[in-house]
C-alpha cells in the first residue's frame, strides 16, 4: 500500500512537468535544484529588514518590514499595508513585530493588519497550487508580541472565500475565530491580550477546516515571556505539505513553502552561534511531522511555555499543530542537513543545509 502511495505521488509530479528524477536529481552532492517561490505571482519584492525590533528583546531579529502604501480599504488608514513577501529566506526571520503605542493603562498595543488573499503559488520549480493566503504567501506572516500586550489586529478578507483568524492562547469567547466568519470583502478586528508566552499559532477556522489548512490559511504566532530568552539567532520554520492534484495525499512537503528550498539555499550561519528556531507543523493529510538535524543536538522547548523544561534531542515529531523552540550550535564548520525523519517527506521536498561557517577569526 505504501508503494502504491509512493507511486501514485511519482505519477503526479510527471503530470507537473516533472519526473522523479529531475525533481530529486543533483541532490547527491548538492547539485542544486531551480528556484520556486511560495509568493504570489503579483506579489512586491520585501525590502531589506530594518532594526528595532518594536521593544523586542536584544536576541530578536528585525521586525517583519511594512509597505509605505496607502493601507487598503477596511484598515485603518494609518496603519501601514502588510507586506507580502516573496521567498523562504525572506520569510524565515520575518517577525511582524506590530505597530505599537501605549494605551492610558500603560500597557503595550500592537496593531497589526492582515489581508486574506487568493493567488496561485509556486511550491516547486514549475508547479503552481492555487492558494488561499495571509498577506499573499504561504505560511503567513509570523505575528510577534510580548506576554501582556494588547493585541489589536484587523483582518480585512479580499478572497472569494469566507475566512477567518484562530489563534491559539486565552481570549474571549467573540474572538476565538469560529463563529465570526468575514465573508469576501468584509472585515474583523480581533482583539485581546497575548497570553500565554510561547510559541503559538493561527490558522482559518472555516469549514471545511481541512480545505483551508491545506490551501495555506495558517502562520506562526509568538509571544515572548516577559523577561527576554537568551540572545540567539532566531528562525521561524512552519512545516506544510501541498496537494497538488488534489487526491488528498501530498506530492510535496516543505518548509516555509516551498519544495528543497533550503538544499537550493543553504542557510548560512557561524560555528558555535546559538541558535533558536522556531519550529511549528501544519501539515495537512499526514498525521505526524519531524525534524532531525544533523551532527549536532538540540535543546527542545516544547511549545515553548516552560524556560526550564525541554528535551535534548536530535530529532523530534509533530502532529498537526505541534510545536516547539530548538535552541543549538555547531560545534564544526561545515555543511549540514536537516530534513523530516520520514524519508519519504525529505525525498519529496522537506530538506535543507545549513552551512556553517567557521567561528569569527577563524580561517
């Protein structure tokens, strides 16, 4: 049965344009792929991230960027347009940190804003999905905070399908994203303090919830403890698949959406730097999920509301909605796998290196 599964995935990527060997070949001995984006075809280039972090703590990265565009239709017309950007480099330390201002009690509001949208993605070299996205890509932005802040994000709904936002964490029952469905044009703005710290989720709530999943209406959510981590180079890595004859089965599996992105293009990082990466799965039609990485182990933070408790491991598993925060560094320079631990998901696209330069001052 397997065989006949793994088979059946083989006959789809042929009717992409694609055989099984010029999709996995060159792998051995890193003879590079072609490039896919997960962005939509209209979607602007990101400019560079800036600094500053919003007031995040001095580990965090730069904040997702903004557009200087008029913001569209049903946001505020002060708050700036949500970016969408165009590649998994990009994405992976993105970090929509918010507009933020102080509110008369004195606590801390981030305002954000969200566009549903519809669009056709490029998850492997020559095959298109038609997505339904947050922001135009697939995941969507990663939403940051700190435990306590009063989040106020508007949600303005340019599909053609009903949507909503679920987040994962304390909030009153009129903002939990089930009932308060935004039909194509409308618009929601959901508001709550961010509550617990770790790292979270969202996702449409619509049914049939498997259809929106898969199609892409999903993203990272993080909420940091009130006393920063610990500084690191930080990553977000949201594991998904894709249907692309829509059989129900995955023909491909990636991180940040698109296919072998990272064997492409390695993600590049110096000997012995802590790093953190945040790592939630999303995965649609496959029960489990994993990540395992190479020559190195990694302390796992499980769902990333303890700072005291976690796992030392080298691979770890996920089911849909799991996650967790790796924090690890490589001992040796080098170039380095990571991939799921289903080898049929990293022959199918869920792989990638990271190329590890030597320590600064090092040859």
């Amino acid at each position: 049965m397997d065989e006949q599964r793994h088979m059946g995935r083989q006959s789809s990527l042929l009717t992409a344009g694609l055989n099984r060997r010029q999709f996995l070949g060159g792998l051995v001995g890193l003879g590079f792929l072609g490039t896919g984006t997960s962005a939509l075809a209209d979607s602007p280039k990101a400019p560079p991230a800036k600094g500053g972090g919003h007031g995040m703590h001095p580990g965090a990265p730069a904040p997702y960027p903004t557009h200087p565009a008029e913001a569209p239709k049903g946001l505020p017309a002060d708050l700036p347009s949500p970016l969408r950007v165009s590649d998994p480099m990009t994405f992976l330390t993105s970090f929509d940190t918010g507009r933020v201002t102080r509110l008369p009690d004195g606590r801390v509001q981030r305002e954000y804003g969200v566009i549903a949208l519809d669009g056709e993605a490029e998850v492997a070299p020559g095959v298109k999905f038609p997505a339904w996205t947050f922001n135009g890509y697939v995941p969507g932005p990663t939403l940051r905070c700190t435990e306590g802040d009063f989040v106020k994000l508007h949600f303005l709904n340019q599909s053609s399908m009903p949507h909503t936002m679920h987040f994962h964490g304390f909030h009153p029952a009129n903002m939990d994203g089930v009932f308060e469905v935004v039909p194509p044009g409308g618009h929601f703005t959901y508001e709550f303090t961010a509550d617990p710290f770790g790292l979270h989720l969202y996702h449409c709530h619509v049914m049939p919830i498997k259809k929106h999943i898969h199609k892409g209406m999903y993203g990272a959510f993080i909420i940091d403890p009130p006393k920063p981590r610990p500084a690191a180079k930080e990553m977000v890595m949201v594991m998904n698949g894709f249907d692309t004859d829509f059989d129900n089965e995955n023909e491909f599996y990636t991180v940040n959406g698109v296919a072998n992105y990272y064997v492409e293009h390695p993600i590049e990082i110096r000997q012995h730097e802590p790093l953190r990466i945040y790592v939630v799965n999303l995965l649609e039609f496959d029960l489990i999920n994993s990540i395992h990485t190479h020559a190195t182990f990694f302390k796992y933070f499980r769902t990333g509301t303890r700072l005291d408790q976690y796992e030392y491991t080298d691979t770890v598993m996920l089911c849909q909605g799991e996650r967790g925060i790796m924090e690890f560094s490589y001992r040796f320079p080098g170039m380095f796998m990571f991939h799921a631990h289903q080898s049929e998901f990293a022959e199918l696209g869920w792989m990638g290196f990271f190329k590890v330069l030597p320590a600064e001052g090092k040859a």
